[in-house]
C-alpha cells in the first residue's frame, strides 16, 4: 500500500462523519495512478466541499506526494 | 484615520456574500462601514440571465480609527460564505472561535500526519504571528512548517499552502466542533510574502500617482487583497478597489 492512499484515506476520514465507511482504491493505469474515494452518500458533500474545493484541495496535496514519487495521479470520488 | 473617500464596491453572486467579501477586504465589520447596494442581482436560471449583485462600500468618518476586524484572518470569506446547497464541511464561524491549545496541538498533530503521508521531510514549529496581522488585531497561532527544499508546499501563487491549511483546518474544525483558523506556513513565507506586498502596494500607489493612471495588480487570494487594502487605507492620494471575480479578483490602485 503506497502511502498516496493512506494520505487519501487519512484526509478523507478526518473530514467525514462516518470514517469506517471510507473506501479509498488505488487503480494503476498505464499512465496515472487513479484514487478512486467512496464515502457514505451524507458524506458526499464534506469531501468535495463549495465548488469542489474540498477535493481540489485533496488532489493539490495528493499531487505533491505524487511528484515526489514521480508519478502521475487523478482523484475521484465516486 | 478611516478615509471619508475609501469606498470598495465589490459584485459577487448576491448581496450578502458581496457584502462579506468586502468587509473582509477592508478588515471592518458591518457596523463601520455604510452599505449601497448598486445592483441587487439577478438568479438567473442556472447562472442563464443571471446578474451579479454589486455594493458600494464606504468606510464610516470617525474621529478614530476603525475598530480592529473580531476575526483576525479573513483567509476564505469568499468561499465559505454560506450560499450553496452543497452541505457544509465547516461548522460556522460563531465568533467564539479561539486557536486555543487543544485546536493546535490537534492542528499539528494532523499537519505531521499530512507530511509524512506526503513523504514530506519537515518539522513544525508553533509560533504566535504577530508579524502577520495589524498591531490592534490578535496574532493568530502559525504552524510553521520548516526544512529542506520546501517549495513544493507553496506551489504556484501559493496554491499548495492555501490547500494544506484548507485541510488542516477543515480536519481540526471537525475535532473541535468549531471553526479553528490555524495558520499553516512554510519557512515564515507568510510574513515575508506579506512585506513584500506591503512595499509593492506603497511602490504601486507612487506609480499610479505619478503617471495618474490607476494600477491593476496580479490576481491575490482575499487574505493578500486585505494586506494591499489596509496597507493603502492611510494613503491620501490613492483608493483600492478589487476588480474581477473569484481566483481572478485583482486590487486595483486608482489615484484620487
């Protein structure tokens, strides 16, 4: 497990009201590592935020661990 | 000495949210500043012949200066302004918040966490700012961020640092139960930001003076505008004004 999904987890969980129902899956794609996030539907709102800025946020620092790393990856939260 | 001339007008989405917006600008409550509203707007039906609602905002003349803003940093108004339907992460700012000791010693232990899941090498420093807001407003509690090549956690027009502190301070709120307006920093960037945008803002309103020509800035977060207004608020011989909408609002020097 890299470390780029326990970042998403970690943030995710710290935001939600329902931790245990945070599901991060990490697809490596040929090109980019993909994050695929799931929360409970209430909780929906609380990880994308006013205009997405909860998620932009997410996927600005998931970006940094990524170029540490020297990898390409996409967030999204289904 | 609060300028009789100092007026803002500011359009946003609605009156309300144009309203916040500029009183964080200017760092004033609702109460020192006399309101006029221009254009109230229209909905429009999804954002089709929709009209953005514009104030006037004019500072109050008071024999003495204006009051010190209740909440010190104003690092979001615009976008946590309580209109969209979407719920809300952020419990609302009551006025009671604090940057008491549990809010940061929950602030970094989330901040450590952040980094080393980042793979981040840094330590973080608790400081209090006083270097990052107005002599008569309380300093806020920094986490300041130090170590080695630290670049990458400001980004480009310190994307990345608003992010992290963003999520910091979303994560502490959510322990708190309050919102919690911890700083995040990186190498005191902050401070030296904000003097370098002070000396521009005084270099700026001598260039628009001497060519009577207003100035146009480079796009700034609310908090920067607010750093370029206040440090132009005593200035005789120059108003600021934010032009444009969201990432793209501008302050703009115009010479009177």
């Amino acid at each position: 497990m890299s470390s780029m999904k326990e970042l998403v987890e970690y943030m995710a969980k710290a935001v939600v009201n329902d931790p245990d129902s945070v599901i991060v899956r990490e697809i490596e794609g040929s090109s980019a590592t993909i994050f695929e996030l799931s929360v409970k539907p209430d909780d929906m709102g609380r990880v994308i935020g006013k205009q997405g800025r909860v998620a932009n946020a997410m996927r600005t620092l998931l970006r940094v661990a990524a170029v540490k790393e020297g990898k390409r990856v996409t967030l999204e939260i289904v | 000495m609060a300028n009789q001339n100092e007026n803002l007008d500011v359009s946003a989405k609605s009156v309300e949210e144009a309203i916040e917006i500029g009183l964080a600008e200017l760092g004033l409550t609702r109460d020192e500043v006399d309101i006029q509203i221009l254009n109230e707007g229209k909905r429009g039906l999804f954002g089709i012949g929709s009209e953005e609602a514009t104030v006037r905002l004019s500072v109050r003349s008071q024999g003495q200066p204006p009051a010190p803003p209740p909440e010190p940093s104003t690092e979001e108004p615009a976008e946590t302004a309580p209109t969209a339907s979407i719920p809300e992460t952020e419990p609302a700012a009551t006025g009671t918040e604090s940057n008491g000791d549990d809010a940061v010693s929950l602030a970094k232990k989330h901040l450590e966490n952040v980094l080393q899941l980042m793979g981040v090498e840094a330590t973080v420093e608790v400081r209090t700012a006083a270097d990052l807001v107005e002599q008569d407003e309380e300093p806020p509690a920094v986490l300041d961020i130090t170590g080695n090549d630290l670049g990458i956690l400001i980004g480009r027009r310190s994307e990345t640092l608003q992010a992290l502190q963003y999520m910091i301070r979303l994560m502490v709120s959510k322990d708190t139960g309050r919102w919690e307006r911890v700083v995040v920093d990186v190498e005191s960037y902050r401070s030296r930001r904000r003097e370098s945008l002070q000396k521009m803002a005084h270099r700026m309103a001598e260039r628009a003076v001497a060519n009577q020509e207003r100035v146009v800035l480079e796009s700034m977060t609310p908090y920067e505008r607010r750093i370029i207004h206040i440090a132009l608020r005593d200035n005789p011989n120059v108003y600021t004004k934010s032009i444009g909408r969201d990432s793209n609002r501008k302050v703009t020097i115009i010479p009177k």
